[in-house]
C-alpha cells in the first residue's frame, strides 16, 4: 500500500485560513450573542407578559382607609410611598394609584427600547407603555392589584403647561416628544381628552367623588421637577374641591412627598439605601409639620422589589433610585382646610390661573 496515495499533505496556507474563519465566525456569534443578551436584559422579558388594561375606581370600602397616591410618573408611587402601600394592603385598606403621565418623555428611557440614537413619537408613546407596565409590575411586589392603578396619560414634561398656559381646553398642550395633545393610550382613564388642565382636573375631582379618600399622597409643593410642582397643585386643588362639596368625602390627611431636591444631592447617600433612615428636611420645613413614618424590615425588602422593577430607568437612574428604599418614609402634612384660596404654590408666576379659570373668574 502506498502511504502517500491514500493520505493528504497538509498546506500550510489552508491551515492559517481556517484557523483564521474559526476566530471569526467565533467573534462574529459572540458579538450577536451580547447584542442578543443586551437586548433580553434591557426590555426585561418579565414585561412581555403583563398587559395593562384600563382601571377602575375601586368601590371604597366603608370602615377602612382609602389611600390615594398621586404621581407624576410611574415610580414616584413606589419610591415616595411604597412602604405605606405595602402597610395598607397588609391592613385590608384600599388603595388606588393615580398616574398623571405615562412617564413617556424620558429620553434614555426611549434610546432603551428603540437602541437607535434616533428620536420618535412612536418610540416615546412605546416608553409609555412599557413604563405602564413597570409600574403595574412594581405594585404587584407590595400586594397593589393591577386594577388599582389608574393611568390618567397627560403629557410628560408638560404638566406644569397646563397650570397656566394650557389651563383651559380651547389651548391643548402638544408633546413635543409623543406628539401628542390628548390621551393617546387606549387604557387611559376617560381616553381621549385633550391635553388641558381642565380636563385634568376633571379627572382627579371625578376620582375623588367616586373613591372619597381618607388620606392621599401628593408631590412636594417645592419639588424641583415641574412635573411634581404642578402633581401638588392639581392634587390639593381637587382635593380642596372635594372638601368643599362634602366634608366628609374630603381626604383628612394629605401628605407631601419630595423626590427632587434643589442644590443638594438626595437621597444621600446614593445606592441601596437600606440600613438608613431618611432625615427631615429642615430647610423645607416651614409652619407645616412633617411626619417619619417607620418601615418594617419586609415591608423595606418588597419596597426595593418594586422599585427595581423599573427597568427602563436602570439607564440612567439606578443608585439614586434604589436610595429611596429606607428604614422610613416622610411626608411633610399640609391641612387643606386650613389654606386660604389656591394651595400655597410657588413654582410658576401664574400661581392659581387654574383655579380662577375653572372658578369661572379670569382666563
Ligand atoms: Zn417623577
């Protein structure tokens, strides 16, 4: 038998060339892996199954609490008051949830689920419902049904418009970022309204005169974020509203949150936050009191649950975010029957433009 004849002479140069493919097909699936990886990890697959439908306002319950919370965008409701969500589910007190936007105007939020550096209302009003979901998934952690949360769908970034300049609906607000000068998102509450604080307003008096709220949750009247100035504006202002048709529908408890901070960072330290407790404000504290309110030790663990749940806003908010999880929560106690005319609101010149518009008095 001839060796030679059966075998094959290696060739030096064919040897290199498949060694050199093997490199980069092997460069190649790893590259597709991370891009598959990244992709999965940053649209959280929890999310693919959680479908928000439009809420309802729960029928309260007589002889409980009703708590409401108001916020801005979804995440506030968590980081503000998510132990007490937490406490009142455990105590068989209704809760119900109000979120006056989408929270869709977060412009790494919307990079996240496009992963293109192009801007787009459809990708903004995607945000929107993704967030929607963060936030139905995040009050599941603390027991919080996905019916009680209510997604009322104006305008991110564009609440403190319609105090003033786009109080009254004959002036809808456009979104520069959706599109958008009315409710685009089939599950809002009462779909469809335009972009005006009127209809905002509207809104929350409606909520409160079917839910009658013991005690609600609103932003800080000094909260750095537009957004959150204006939250407490229409909040108090409903709520004085509903104390003035019925006294005993009225909330009797209404505390303020603060989640932005001027000049200062806050929460500080940033990062996981348990093992602190939140400190006073002083410099915020004026003639109206503030309250710390203790979290159990569980009740700490499932409000860091929830608010790990916003994914979209790991981008660019984690640490800070997660300093929010503390051994307390604290609230300054405005007493609404005590105020004299519009609530006390210093965020805007045209402080109370609303109230007179929609009290029939200058537009
Ligand atoms: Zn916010």
């Amino acid at each position: 038998m001839n060796r030679e004849s059966g075998g094959t002479v290696p060739v030096p140069g064919r040897h290199r060339t498949s060694r050199r493919g093997r490199r980069l097909l092997g460069f190649v699936c790893g590259i597709v892996g991370l891009v598959v990886f990244a992709y999965v990890y940053l649209q959280s697959p929890f999310l693919w199954f959680v479908h928000v439908e439009a809420g309802r306002i729960p029928e309260p319950a007589p002889g409980t609490q009703r708590i409401l919370v108001i916020a801005p965008h979804p995440d506030d409701d968590v980081l503000s008051a998510g132990g007490e969500l937490a406490l009142a589910v455990e105590g068989g007190d209704s809760v119900l949830v109000v979120f006056l936007t989408n929270g869709d105007a977060n412009q790494a939020g919307e990079r996240l689920i496009t992963m293109t550096p192009f801007h787009s209302a459809r990708a903004y009003r995607a945000l929107g419902g993704r967030r929607q979901k963060e936030a139905v998934l995040a009050l599941g952690k603390l027991g919080v049904t996905p019916e009680s949360a209510l997604f009322l769908n104006y305008p991110d970034r564009g609440l403190i418009n319609l105090v003033v300049e786009n109080a009254l609906c004959d002036t809808p607000y456009r979104s520069r970022f959706t599109e958008a000068d009315a409710k685009y998102s089939s599950n809002a509450f009462n779909p469809g309204l335009s972009y005006c604080g009127e209809n905002l307003l509207a809104d929350l008096e409606e909520i409160m005169e079917s839910f009658r709220p013991t005690v609600i949750y609103v932003p800080h009247p000094l909260d750095a974020h537009p957004d959150h100035a204006a939250g407490y504006y229409f909040g108090v202002l409903a709520a004085q509203r509903a104390l003035a048709r019925d006294a005993d529908g009225a909330p009797k408890t209404v505390r303020c949150y603060m989640t932005h901070v001027a000049h200062r960072p806050w929460p500080w330290p940033k990062g996981i936050g348990l093992g602190y407790a939140f400190e006073l404000l002083p410099v915020y504290i004026e003639e109206d009191p503030w309250e710390s309110i203790p979290l159990p030790k569980n009740v700490e663990q499932l409000k860091l649950a929830a608010v790990r749940s916003h994914t979209s806003q790991w981008w660019t908010s984690r640490p800070t975010l997660e300093a929010f999880v503390r051994q307390n929560e604290i609230y300054m106690v405005v007493n609404i029957a005590g105020m004299d005319g519009v609530p006390r609101w210093p965020a805007a010149s045209g402080n109370g433009s609303l109230a007179r518009a929609t009290d029939g008095g200058e537009r």
